[in-house]
C-alpha cells in the first residue's frame, strides 16, 4: 500500500511539472521537447485511469467513496486527458479543465504530517479568520473611499472609482506595495501612511491566534508520535492468569520455589498449583478461579 502511495504521488508530482514546464518558450517552439512531454502526460493520463478505476474495485463502501471531494477531483482531472484526443473540442476548453490536474496536489495533505497540522489549525480557527476578513474589509472600504476623495482631482488617472481604489488599499493594508497606484496628494499620502500603520495592529492580533492554534497542534502531534506503542498481552490458560493476578499488589498471593506455582489465597487458604496449564487444589480438587478479597 505505501508503495502504491509513493508512486502515485510521483506521478502527480510528474504530471504537474510536464504541465507547467510546457508553458516555457523554448518546449513550444521545440518540437521534439513537445512530443516528449506530451508522452509523458500521456502515461500519467493512463495511471491515473488506471488508479481511479482500481481504488473503484477496491473500495468496500461505494456510497462513502462517491461522497468524498477528492474522489470528484481525480475524476475531473482525468477527464482532460481523453478530451485531448478528439480534435472538434477546442484548445481554449481543455487548457481550462486541464487545471483540474492541479488541484490533486491537496492530496499530500493525507499524506504529510504538517500539512494535516496546518488544515486542523485552518479549521479550529475559522472565528479568527473570520475576524480577519472583517477586520481587512472595514479599514478597506473607509481608506479607498477617503483617498478617492483626495485623489480625485489631481490623481483621477489611477483613482476612477471607490471599487478601483480598493485595489490600492487591499495592497496597502496588506503591506505588499506594488507601487503601480500610488497617491500624489498630501492628503492622500497622509491616508496612506496610517493605512499602512493600521494594517500593522489589524493583522497581527488575528494571526496571533492562528498562530498559537499552530504551535497547540504541533505540539500535540509531536506528543503523539513520542508515545510508547502498547503491546498486547493475550492470556492463555490458568498459569498466565496467576502470573497476572500476581503482579496486582490487591492479590494475596505468596510465590513459592518448586516444581509448580502456588499460592496461599485469602479466602479458603488453600494452596494452590499449576498442572498442565489448570489450577487445582491441594486435595487435587480442580479450581475454575479466584476471588479477590
């Protein structure tokens, strides 16, 4: 099974290099490259049908497999590969569903141990992402509308509109600055300069949390990895019973050197042996078990 695994993950790791790799001037315009990289998107369209169909057979609950998202993934992203091959459908369309190819890389979250940390942190803080949406969105729509106002005049060129302006703030408040929309205006810089001042105290009291929720797992995965694994004892006949009740210290039980295990027990006082895997008395009277005082 983990070979099956490790190979299927190489093969979307393959068939999503072959994918972006064909973008590059130098494969399209070189003729052999492109017969190559289209043969091996041709082998992983053939394992990945091949892998689908076989998890199909294998799967003991048909119900429960069509109902998993990531079953529908596979599935979609296998359709590209036959539509490729008949020539009415256009390029447009297939390049199109030919992202679908992508979205199996979230199937290393099943396999990886931080990315499992990561989606569980993801979805214990959906209230902190949440209030950071919030908390982008207000400051956003008051700052593009503030320095559309002041820009409007002497900077109507790159501030058209309050929508067009909240591209400016949205990479304001993020702190990425791409610099193609800037403010020109003293008023406008001043409103840009404790927009960027604000984003500092919006954003970092919700990733905080997000943060912390991180460390809280991973702390905990690592705790369970560390853990011991349990061996299971199975108990056969009389004798492992008595070994065991004889590691209780409630049982009152005094172990005595000599060909057989005996025991002086609590309530009749009687000894006690171990004879071919059964408990008997010492009148030779067969004993189903004991009772702890």
């Amino acid at each position: 099974m983990q070979v099956m695994v490790a190979v299927s993950m190489a093969f979307i790791v393959l068939s999503v290099s072959a994918y972006c790799f064909k973008t590059l001037k130098a494969v399209e315009d070189s003729t052999p490259i492109k017969k190559a990289f289209n043969t091996v998107e041709f082998i992983c369209g053939i394992w990945f049908t091949f892998e689908f169909v076989l998890r199909i057979a294998s799967s003991p609950n048909k119900r429960e497999f069509i109902t998993q998202p990531m079953n529908w993934v596979d599935f979609l992203a296998i359709w590209p590969f036959y539509l490729d091959l008949i020539p009415s459908i256009t390029d447009p369309v297939i390049e199109i569903l030919a992202l679908t190819r992508l979205l199996r890389l979230f199937r290393f979250f099943k396999l990886n141990l931080g990315l499992q940390i990561l989606k569980h942190t993801m979805v214990a803080s959906m209230r902190e992402l949440f209030l950071l949406v919030l908390l982008i969105m207000i400051p956003v729509v008051i700052f593009a509308s503030v320095v559309y106002l002041t820009e409007k005049v002497d900077n109507a060129a790159k501030f058209k509109s309050i929508p067009e302006a909240f591209w400016w703030a949205v990479i304001t408040i993020t702190t990425v600055g791409y610099g193609d929309i800037v403010p020109k205006t003293t008023a406008g810089k001043m409103f840009g300069s404790l927009c960027a001042a604000c984003s500092v105290i919006i954003t970092a009291l919700p990733i905080s949390i997000i943060g912390s929720n991180f460390s809280l797992y991973y702390a905990h995965a690592q705790a369970r990895l560390k853990l011991p694994k349990k061996a299971r004892k199975t108990l056969f006949g009389a004798a492992n019973v008595l070994v065991t009740q004889s590691s209780r210290p409630s049982d009152d039980l005094s172990v005595e050197e000599g060909d057989g295990f005996q025991a002086d027990h609590a309530p009749n006082r009687r000894a006690t042996t171990v004879v071919n895997g059964s408990v008997v008395a010492g009148d030779g009277a067969p004993i189903g078990g004991f009772s702890k005082r």
